[in-house]
C-alpha cells in the first residue's frame, strides 16, 4: 500500500515561499506536510525552476484533432454511407488535412 498523498500545486509553492524564511523542518511543522515531501519538493523547485513536474507527451503526435473526428461523424450522421475517399476529400477541403483512409477509418 502506498504513502502517496496528493499535494495541490497552491500548496507546493506555499512550500517555496515558506522557504524563504523557514527551514524544511519548519515548514513540516506549519503545514503537516512530511519532511520526505517538502524536500522533494524544494529540490523540483531548485532543479526545473517549477513545483509541478510536467510528464513529456509521449507516443507520436496525432494526426486529427477531436475538432476534426467530430467533423467527420457529423458527414457520417447526415450520410451514413458516404465512402472514405469522399470523407477524406471533405476533410481536405474544411481543413487542409490530408490523411490516408486508413487514418479515418480507425478514427470512427
């Protein structure tokens, strides 16, 4: 089972501006925020310049956006049987998105 409690960013940089003037143990005391956790967090602080440790998008990059699936599931209700290539050509045209068939049929 793991210790881990969530500390909302506001109270992360409560924990920066406290130490300005207290030290981590200090800061423990005041805000019952473990020790472990307030040097965890002045050391983030320290090394990125920020409280929140932003992950790196992984995975490679869409190639629609939700605006666009939402675009062609809209042809799709007013034209259940459109084909794709008619589809892609639409999208071409509304968005300057040039996708494979492929693209769109795995993204309905």
């Amino acid at each position: 089972m793991s210790d881990y409690c969530y500390i909302h960013p506001a109270q992360k940089e409560l924990i920066t501006t406290l130490s300005l003037t207290l030290t981590p143990k200090q800061i423990e005391q005041h805000t019952n925020i473990c020790l472990k956790t307030v040097k965890h967090v002045l050391a983030l602080w320290q090394r990125i310049g920020n409280v929140v440790n932003e992950p790196l998008r992984t995975g490679r990059p869409r190639v629609l956006n939700s605006y666009e699936i939402s675009y062609i599931e809209g042809l799709i209700e007013c034209k259940p049987d459109m084909l794709l290539k008619e589809i892609n050509d639409k999208l071409l045209k509304a968005f300057g998105t040039d996708v494979s068939n492929q693209t769109i049929s795995r993204a309905l």
